[in-house]
C-alpha cells in the first residue's frame, strides 16, 4: 500500500559518483523548500528517494532489491521516487516491475520532484526522463549549508562514446553551465561555508561557454572569491587537456596540484576497442606537459581490466604503464557489459575468475605506487583543510593538496585550512604536526 498523505520526512539516498552526490544534495535541498524534512537517522522517512547508478554490475538488480527492503513489516511502503542512471536507463520497466515505486525520475530532470510528489499522493505514478539540462539548474533553489569541501556541477554529459561506457545514453549528451550560473553558485557556496569546491563533470575539462571560454577561465574567476582557498575539477579525459588548463595549475594558487586524468589501459589495440581515442604513448605525454608545468602534481586515474578480448600481454601493458606514472591514487574495476553499449556484444568476453585475478595484480601495483607516493611527501609542509574529526579524541582528518587523507592533533576547528609538517606515511593515509592555522 501507498501512503496518500504528503510527506513530511524524507531519505535520499545516493549510490555511484560524486556527481550524485550532487544531485542527492540538490534533492534534499529542492525537498526541504517544498517543507519536508530530513528524516532522523535510524528512523523511517515518509519519502525516499533512491538515487541510483548504472556504471556497473548488478546495478538494477540492486534497485529491485533495496525498493524491497523499504516495505514495512506491515506490508506499507514510504513514497518511493527512484532517481539517477538506473532510473533513465529503465524508466517505465521499473514501474512494470516494481508497483511500491510512486516515481522514476532521470537526472536531468529531477527538479520537477514537487509536482510527481503531489500527483502521487493522489495516487498517480509517473515517469520523467526528460533530458532537460539547463532547466533543470534554473529551477533548483539557491544552496544553503554546505561542508568545508563543497561540490559544483559544471558540466554534464558525454559525447565521447567509449564502447564500454553507460553514461552518454544515462546522462545525455555534453552540456556545459552558463559562465554566470557558475560563478554565482559558487559564491553562494562559499557564502554558506565552503573552502574548497570540486568542479563536477563527466567531462569536466571540455567545458567551455558560449563565448568559448574554457574551464582555465573558469577557475581564474572562482579564484577571486573571497574565502575560497582550494578548487578542484573532476573527472577529465586526456583529449581535453589543454595548454591553457595545464598552465592554470602552475599560475593559479588555489587550484591544487591534482590531476584525476583516466586512462582505462595501457595497450593501444585494447584502447582503440573501447574507442578512447589516444593511445597509452598520447596519454604519457599529456602527463609530460603537466609535469614540466608543474612538477609536484599528483595524478591519479581510473582502469578497466578484462576489457573484452584483453590477452595477459596486454593487461601487462597496463601494469608496465603504472609503473611508468607512479600514481598517487587509483580507481580500478573489472570490466561490467552494460546493455546497449557495443561492448556488450563483443566477442571474447574475458571469464570473472581472470578478471579477478588481474584485478588484484593490478591493485597491487596501484597500492605500491599510492605508498610511495605518500612516503615521499614526508617531511613537506604543506596546507591541509579539516573535514571532520578523527577516530581518537582530538585527532582531526583533512586533505593535503595532493588529495591525501591527513590526521593530526591540535587547536583547529572543521573548516579551518591549517599549515602542517607531513610526519608518516600509511599505505592510504598520513599523519601530520600541527604548525599554525592558515590566516585567510
Ligand atoms: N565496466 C567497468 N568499469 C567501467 N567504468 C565505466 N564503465 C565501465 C564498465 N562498463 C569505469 C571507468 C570510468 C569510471 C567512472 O568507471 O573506469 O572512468
Ligand atoms: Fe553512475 Fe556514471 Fe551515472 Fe555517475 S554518471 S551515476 S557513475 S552511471
């Protein structure tokens, strides 16, 4: 049974990329305006709202299942919404298969959220995959409270098409935000607390206005907010790259010496497969231009093992290609057929335990590269932004410029950006003597 009275709580929860992590937010804050509130934690929300991923494995399965486990003992359900990729990907099957669902909304166009909740306390069930982008931002309300390190959506969307890759039917095709959205919403971030804002986008590099600015201006202008001492940008593609960008992280002091740059593999018969277009030697150098600019950078990247057809030569390409890099942090995964990707179909789809087993070597070597990373980074004084506290009494966590996670004791507060001496390295951490807060 559905509930037929409007709610007055509501749970988002979100799975997948920082980008949801975004739309969950904006969400909350769309639902918030309408007079619901953030139900208490451990207790039961009114409403629901699944926001979901399609990148890999499982993902519907696991859609099915957690509408599943929001019944009540009573066999009542909470207004269920399910929003994100799965929900554009699936749209009007979900409701087929899953009668507690009161909503499927895609991501773009999530803002109209009120009027599907209004329609289905009267009990009627809708559906919204539009692909409305710009409309969408415009009708979002203005942010409020955010955390130290807050994130913005610059662009979405992609029209690179890599063979394996969900996201250009999920999410649509590219589509930057205005240069004037952009800078007023990151005031407005600031205003409501934040130090550090990540620039989101599927593509965030080829971002580029009407006028045909690119994000390297983009960044010069957020620079100029007072009070906001650290800018991010993710996730990029090596095609993207530009002199200008790359001359940003030697010019710019806010933006961090961080570069997430994937590269999915290191063999170029298995990169022309999922239609990257570069190859593993393009990619090195890319990263040659951005080491001469700035040498200090940390690079991290995101892999695919047991692409369809990857022999045990060509995963070697890969390990060899992390060796050369010496990441400073990794995302790896097996690769997941996503339906109605040309992968999917290919032949010679490589068996799971193989995958496993690449995987793991794989991880190894990103594992090996991470821990000397941060050996490395000892003994540099360096800024650190406090996030939230640690597990000891008074020991706090922030992140370095270089992404890592830092512990360290002292007098600071969430939100502070503190000056400290890097003292030890873990193999996914380090710990830190407190120096003196940063004056801003
Ligand atoms: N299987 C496994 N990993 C994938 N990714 C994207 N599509 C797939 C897939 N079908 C990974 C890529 C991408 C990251 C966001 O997710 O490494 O960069
Ligand atoms: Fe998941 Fe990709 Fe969609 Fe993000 S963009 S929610 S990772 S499918």
């Amino acid at each position: 049974m559905r509930p037929t009275s409007p709610p007055r709580t509501y749970r988002v929860k979100s799975f997948g990329c920082q980008m949801n992590v975004y739309d969950g937010e904006r969400m909350a804050e769309l639902l918030g305006e309408q007079g619901i509130t953030a139900a208490i934690e451990g207790e039961a929300a009114d409403l629901v709202v699944l926001n979901t991923c399609h990148i890999r494995e499982k993902a519907v399965e696991k859609v099915y299942s957690d509408i599943g486990r929001l019944r009540r003992p009573d066999g009542t359900s909470p207004l269920i919404a399910v929003a994100g990729c799965v929900a554009q990907a699936e749209g009007k099957e979900i409701m087929r298969r899953a009668p507690a669902v009161s909503m499927v909304v895609g991501p773009q166009a999530y803002h109209r959220l009120p009027g599907m909740i209004a329609k289905a306390v009267e009990g009627r069930r809708a559906v919204d995959v539009d692909m409305p982008v710009q409309t969408k931002f415009d009708a979002l309300p203005a942010r409020r409270k955010v955390g130290p390190s807050a994130f913005l959506t610059v662009q979405e969307g992609c029209d690179k098409f890599c063979t394996y890759c969900v996201v250009p039917y999920t999410r649509g095709a590219e589509v930057s935000r205005s240069f004037n959205d952009l800078v007023a919403e990151a005031r407005r971030l600031v205003e409501a607390g934040a130090r550090e804002i990540t620039l989101l986008g599927q593509n965030v590099n080829a971002w580029r206005d009407a006028d045909g600015r690119g994000l390297e201006k983009l960044v010069e202008v957020l620079a100029t907010i007072h009070g906001l001492a650290r800018i991010r940008y993710t996730t990029s593609h090596p095609n993207d790259m530009t002199d200008g960008l790359i001359a940003a992280h030697r010019d710019i002091p806010q933006l961090m010496p961080f570069l997430h740059l994937p590269v999915q593999a290191g063999n170029d018969r298995v990169l022309k497969a999922m239609n990257r277009s570069h190859t593993a030697d393009g990619y090195l150098r890319v990263l040659d231009r951005v080491r001469a600019t700035r040498p200090d950078i940390a690079l991290s990247g995101d892999f695919i093992v047991g692409f369809p057809g990857e022999t045990e030569a060509e995963f070697k390409d890969t390990l060899r290609l992390v060796e050369q890099v010496g990441y400073a942090q990794c995302f790896s995964f097996k690769y997941s057929p996503r339906p109605g990707t040309p992968a999917a179909t290919m032949d010679d789809q490589i068996p799971r335990e193989v995958m496993a087993e690449r995987l793991q070597r794989l991880q190894e070597a990103l594992g090996v590269s991470q821990y000397a990373f941060n050996q490395a980074s000892v003994g540099q004084r360096c800024t650190v932004l406090v996030e939230r506290t640690g597990r000891d009494p008074g020991q706090w966590l922030g992140k370095s410029p270089w992404l890592q996670s830092v512990h360290f004791s002292g007098d600071v507060a969430i939100g502070d950006l503190v000056e400290v001496e890097l003292t030890a390295a873990g193999p996914i951490s380090l710990s830190a003597r407190l120096l003196e807060p940063v004056k801003s």
